[in-house]
C-alpha cells in the first residue's frame, strides 16, 4: 500500500481485536518513532498491552473497546508544538495503515497511566494515537469542498488541487477541517503554497493543519513546491 493509498483507506477506529501487535511490526513502529522523534523534536513513545488508557470514566466517552494499544504523542511546550505532532503523528498513522493496523488520534477521551510514559523537563502531552487491528476499518464522513478550503481554480497547477484534496482526507478534531492552502504565486522559479488554520471553539486547529499539511505534501508532491 502506498501512502497515496494509505491516505484513502484510512478511516478512524475505535474498537480493535484482542490481537497483539507483531513483533516485526513493533520493530517498525518503534523505528519509525525513533526517526521521527529526533526529526520533529518530539518525545512519541509507543505503549504495548495496556488497557487502563481507555477504560476510565473519560475514556468512556470515546467508547473505545480493546485499545491497549497506544502512542502517547509528547514534547517540550513550545507554541508549535502541537502543529509538530500532527504532522508527525500523521506519519505514523499512515505508517501503521500500510502495516495493516488502524488508528485514531485522541484528543481529550483518555486517561494518562502512571508508569507507561516518560516526560522530561518542560514537556507535555498533547494527545494520544490509539493503534491496533481494528474490527472494521471504520467509515469516511461528510467534508468540505476543494473550493472551500483552498483558491484552486483553472490556472492553479493540477499537482495543487490534488494536495488539497489529500488534505481533505485528512483526521481533524471532530471532523471540524478549520484549515486553508493558497496558491501564492511562484518565486524563484518555485510554487509558493501558504498553509493556514482557522478558529475553532473545540481547539487543536494548529494539530489539525499539522496533518493536513502533511497530507498535502503527499498528495501534490514536495517537489513541486516549497512553504510560505
């Protein structure tokens, strides 16, 4: 499965199988956080065969069954911190949808376990990543127009409209998609795209545009430009 294809199949998902994850696949994931970890100045660490995160009277809510499985998405508090962990959190999620695993990002239905994380000096938790073999692979919802969330028109490059569009595919906080790309105009011979997030009472629009962006690049390709 590609990325491209990753990016289509992906669904969120919140009951998984009582099946444990591989040990190969552990090895990738574990790979991957370590990556990504010192890449994006972050502290994501992977909890196995724990059940206590989702079993608390707020976890509830998110009426989770079977996630023992989970990645604590952590680092230092700076004010981009939260854009950093969804565009690398949004790695992994897609990393684990090739792998044959599903996920969810969970902003405010978990309980924090004492002894299964680590946390340094000055960071924080900005959410977790539930991640297993799901027992579906959860279903697609409503989203907005290409029109709606970017200036793509007839003379934008087609490599845009599909950035927006792979954006558009993207996991938001309650589905809310408070984000925007423009088409700049082009400087040095190289396309300028600005990413924007907008308002939002429910909160995470800088997580939100963090994924997004991620998937924007996916779909239109980093060669074709550069972030303004």
């Amino acid at each position: 499965m590609t990325l491209k294809e990753a990016i289509e199949a992906r669904h969120s998902v919140r009951a998984y199988k009582e099946q444990p994850l591989t040990e190969e696949t552990v090895k990738v994931l574990v790979d991957k956080i370590t990556e990504l970890n010192q890449e994006g100045r972050l502290h994501m660490q992977l909890v196995l065969n724990e059940p206590k995160a989702f079993q608390g009277t707020i976890a509830k809510y998110g009426k989770f069954r079977n996630a023992n499985n989970y990645i604590v998405m952590a680092g230092k508090k700076t004010d981009d911190l939260d854009e950093r962990v969804g565009y690398y959190g949004e790695q992994l999620v897609l990393l684990a949808q090739t792998l044959g695993l599903n996920t969810c990002w969970v902003g405010l239905s978990y309980s924090k376990v004492p002894g299964t994380y680590e946390l340094g000096e000055d960071e924080k938790i900005a959410c977790y990543i539930a991640i297993g073999y799901g027992e579906t692979q959860g279903v697609s919802h409503k989203i907005k127009t290409v029109e709606q969330v970017s200036n793509a028109s007839d003379i934008t490059p087609s490599w845009f409209k599909k950035g927006v569009e792979a954006a558009l595919l993207a996991p938001t906080a309650v589905n809310q998609q408070k984000f925007s790309f423009e088409h700049v105009g082009v400087k040095n011979n190289r396309h300028q795209i600005r990413a924007k997030k907008g308002f939002s009472m429910i909160g995470y629009t800088k997580m939100d545009l963090g994924i997004a962006r991620y998937h924007f690049e996916i779909g239109a390709g980093t060669d074709n430009f550069e972030w303004v």
